[in-house]
C-alpha cells in the first residue's frame, strides 16, 4: 500500500480553474498541501509552487490559511484529527479481538495520510515548535483515551497512569509507522501483530500492575 496519501481534487490546470464554494476551496488546497508537505521537507515547500499545484492564485492561500506555518498547522492537525467518537464504535468480541481492532484503525489512520503522517508526528516540518508541540500532544492524549476505550479500560481508576502507559506506547506505534510507511522495512502486516502483541502484553500485564505499591 502506497503510504502517499490521495489528493483528492486536484485541481485543474491553470487558466482552466474550476469555480468552486469557498469551503470546497479550503479543502483542496489543503489536499494539496498535505500532499506537497509529504513529499518534501517543510522548508523545501513554496506557497507559489503549492498555488500553482493546487490551480489557485497565490493570495487564495493567504486568504484561507495566512502564512505556509499557519497552513502547515493546518496540516498537522488534519493529520492526528481523529474521527468523532459516534464514528467509531467500541468493537465487541474478546479482549484479544478488541485489541486487534484497536490496532487495525491506528493502522488505517496512518495509511490514510501515509508519509506526511510520519513528518509531521515525527517534527521532520518546522522542528522544535511549541505549537506543533502542543497540537501532537493534545492528539496522544485523545488517541490515549480512545486506545483504552476500544480495549475496555476506560473509566479506570488508574486512569492517569494508563493513559501515561498509553502515550508511551504511541512513542512506539509512529517509530512503526516509520518503519512500515517512509523506510519499508516492515510490512502493514508485520507491524500490526507487533503493535497488537504489545499493546495485548500492556492490557494483561502491565495495566494491572497500576496502582499497586511500589
């Protein structure tokens, strides 16, 4: 599976610019724009090169997004946006079956976005940005509380502690992420049972453990 994700939209050639509603607009060149920040470093992006690329006059990105860091925060945060809790109902099944599931939507979540998911995770765009900074870790901790809502562990009284435990395993799912998407090194299938054997070793052993003394 290519780890480029789709730029749906892609607008047509200049001088044959399709009229389109301001929202339908925004959304394409930030199609565009998460495609472009996935195939180059931040730094290497031009607002004049994306405008061209997404068919737009470039004071169209200015207009909607403002300076190429506002539109690469926009990036970022489409990037870890996760669905609406309605939209992803908690799998039934066995413990085991529900783990499985949790790992195969954090699967589909990075390779619907592919390799601009692995930058901007891994801040190979604007590097050390407080901002960044703070979108990424607001996403682990949304993801954290989702994790152990689709495994059953939500509500826990150990809550803070899990959800630490949860975060420091998303350390390890973006590194997988990396080696599956940017470096080819592991396949989708590869690193799914190496995500859910380890998230499966976390609910049944470690978890436990939360709250007793030290």
């Amino acid at each position: 599976m290519s780890g480029r994700s789709a730029a749906p939209g892609r607008a047509a050639e200049p001088g044959r610019r399709k009229r389109l509603e301001p929202d339908q607009r925004r959304a394409q060149i930030l199609a565009c724009a998460i495609e472009m920040f996935g195939e180059r470093p931040y730094a290497a992006v031009s607002t004049a090169e994306l405008a061209a690329r997404a068919g737009v006059a470039r004071g169209l990105i200015n207009h909607y997004f403002g300076n190429k860091r506002d539109l690469y925060l926009a990036v970022v945060r489409r990037m870890v946006t996760l669905p609406r809790g309605d939209d992803m109902p908690v799998p039934a099944g066995t413990p085991r079956e529900r783990v499985d599931a949790g790992v195969r939507w954090l699967l589909d979540t990075i390779a619907e976005h592919g390799s601009t998911w692995v930058k901007v995770t891994s801040h190979e765009g604007v590097g050390d940005d407080p901002e960044v900074q703070q979108i990424l870790d607001q996403a682990d901790d949304a993801a954290a509380e989702r994790t152990l809502c689709m495994v059953g562990l939500a509500g826990s009284a150990h809550d803070p502690q899990l959800r630490a435990m949860v975060r420091a395993y998303g350390g390890l799912v973006k590194a997988a992420g990396r080696e599956w998407i940017t470096r080819g090194n592991l396949s989708r299938e590869q690193v799914h049972h190496l995500l859910a054997d380890l998230l499966w070793a976390l609910v049944q052993e470690t978890m436990p453990k939360a709250g007793r003394p030290s």
